[in-house]
C-alpha cells in the first residue's frame, strides 16, 4: 500500500452562483440592487450539459476517480443533472453534498434552515441517485461548529470545507471590499479568519471548533468528523483557479513540490475550469469571472499538468475510500 495518496474533488457549481458571486443575479437568496435580468436557466446550463463529461474524459485519461460536489437543487433545475451524475458513477467516481442550494452564507443561517440545508442536500441526491453520499463541503470553503454538526447528524463520513490558505482569504477580502466600492453586493461572505489556522493534514476535527483537532475525549463521544483540507503549498492553494493562472509548466512545479512534502494531497476543481466564455458561447456577463476567459486548451493542459504530478508516486482514491481507511 502507498503512503501517499491524492483526492481530487469537483465542485459542481451552476454558473448561475458565479452571476450571484458578482452581484449580478436575482438567483437564489434575496438580492437588492445589481440586478441586471433574470437568470435563462438554459443558458446557465453549462457545468451539467457541457463540463461534467470534459472531466469524465480527463478522469478516465489519468485513471483518477473523484468526488463529484453536488448541489441537490441543481436536480430539479437541470435536466443534464441526473444523467450525467449517472454517468459519473459509472466510471466510478462518487458523489458528495455540496448542500441543498448553495447559501453562500450557510454559516449564517438559523439552526433549522442551516440543517435542512445539509441534510436535505445530501437526502435528495441520495434518493435521486440510488447510493450513499458520503461527504460534505459547504459552499464557500468554510464551515462552524453548527454546520459540521449539521453534517455528522445527517450521517456524513467526512467534511472538506477547510482552505487554510491565506493569500486567497487576503485577495478574496479585497475583491468583496472593491465590489461593495463600486456599489455591488456579492453573496460572497467573509469566514472567521480563524480557519487559517486549520490543519494541512487530514484531521478529526473538534465539534467545538472544525478548523481544530478534537481531543481524545471528543472523539471518544463520538462527536468529532473527518476533515479533508484543500492542499495548500507554501500559500499556493492546489485548486483549479491557481492551475489556470499558473499554466501546465507551473501547476506540475507545485503540484510536484506539494508532492515531496506531504503525504496526502486534496486537489479542488470547479465546473468552470473546464468552460470557457467565448469557446462555449456562455452568458456575457459571466466575464466578471476571470478565470472563464482562459482557452480550453490552456485549461486541460494546466489541469493535466497538475494532475499528474499530484499524482506521481500516489495511490489515487476518493476520500471516502480514504475516510474508510483511516476509521
Ligand atoms: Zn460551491
């Protein structure tokens, strides 16, 4: 058995929470000011019509299963949805709960509406796809201490919420306060900085506190959940917007060097770093994201890339096979 292994996770956003990102939709939670029309459900169809096979394809090229994060509304709102999460899992990867609508401020939520979140997500996907749903990352790379609760009563094997990564908590900090200068409202909000103090490895977390490991007392009791951080490397965090910024040449650097130092890596992707605004004729307005603007072909190379250096030398596992393992 390898001692080093690799996960690698997509987060199936819509494209629709990226115009909510950018104060830019009237989608989903209440929204007062930056409207600029109403959402064209078949326009924002991308990530389950378009994205979710193109990771198929790479998945299946570097024999790397994933975990699919999924919101469970995305079921009811796209057609593509179901048939191409069956299609996943009949290349062996799995699926996880990427909560039930994707409330950018989940943390933030009453207790009641907090839990049907988690649980409701990881119900509906379980009941519209015939198997167990493991895992859990909220929206948003943060979690509390309600919403792991939430997740460990609803039967979840693990969390991977946590990015300790602190040049993307600075940055994203500085792109909310420009919005709001320039008079738009982001969904988008800020987490307790408190996460950054997170471990890098896989930990039992305390139900006190997610970004801390419990003590043995805790999880004696029974109430301290798997965490699986995002893999950050000397601040660089191994997510699919770096891999894009970065290119083929960069990504393998870091992944290769994330590699040497650490035993086991989890990679984060987003539906969007296999899309592209202009070759896949996406709603304009989605410009804002940068990352949309990047050539497809830069976006599978860079993701290739850093793939297969994460990889190297590695046992490639989903993390419920790895949460199994380390029970
Ligand atoms: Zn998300």
């Amino acid at each position: 058995m390898s001692a080093r292994t690799l996960s690698v996770g997509v987060d199936m956003d819509a494209l629709r929470h990226y115009l909510r990102i950018h104060g830019q939709a009237g989608a989903g939670a209440a929204d007062e000011g930056g409207v600029e029309g109403a959402v064209d459900e078949g326009a924002l169809d991308a990530a389950w019509a378009v994205a979710l096979d193109r990771f198929l394809e790479l998945f299946g090229a570097l024999g790397l299963p994933a975990t699919f994060y999924c919101v469970a509304e995305d079921l009811a709102r796209s057609p593509a949805c179901r048939p191409a999460l069956a299609r996943a899992l009949a290349a062996g990867h799995e699926v996880g709960n990427h909560s039930w609508r994707h409330p950018y401020a989940l943390t933030r939520l009453p207790d009641p509406a907090l839990r049907a979140e988690v649980l409701e997500g990881k119900r509906r996907l379980e009941e519209a796809l015939s198997v167990e749903v493991a895992g859990f990352r909220a929206p948003g790379y943060h979690t509390s201490p309600r919403a792991q609760r939430a997740a460990l009563d609803a039967g979840h094997r693990y969390e991977s919420s946590a990015f300790p990564c602190a040049p993307y908590y600075v940055a994203k900090g500085l792109v909310l306060a420009l919005m709001r200068l320039r008079g738009r409202r982001s969904e988008s909000i800020m987490a307790s900085p408190r996460l950054l103090l997170a471990p890098r490895a896989p930990y039992l977390a305390s139900p006190a506190d997610p970004y801390a490991r419990a003590t043995a007392a805790e999880v004696a009791a029974g109430g301290a959940l798997r965490h699986f951080p995002i893999s950050v490397h000397a601040g660089a965090p191994l997510i699919g917007t770096a891999f894009t910024a970065l290119g083929p040449r960069l990504s393998a650097l870091l992944c290769a060097a994330a590699r040497r130092r650490q035993a086991h890596l989890t990679l984060e992707l987003h539906a969007v770093d296999l899309l592209s605004l202009t070759e896949d004729a996406l709603d304009p307005r989605l410009a804002a994201q940068p990352d949309l603007r990047a050539s497809l072909s830069r976006k599978r190379a860079s993701l290739e890339a850093a793939l297969s250096a994460a990889a190297h030398g590695a046992e490639p596992l989903t993390l419920t096979a790895l949460a199994r393992r380390l029970a």
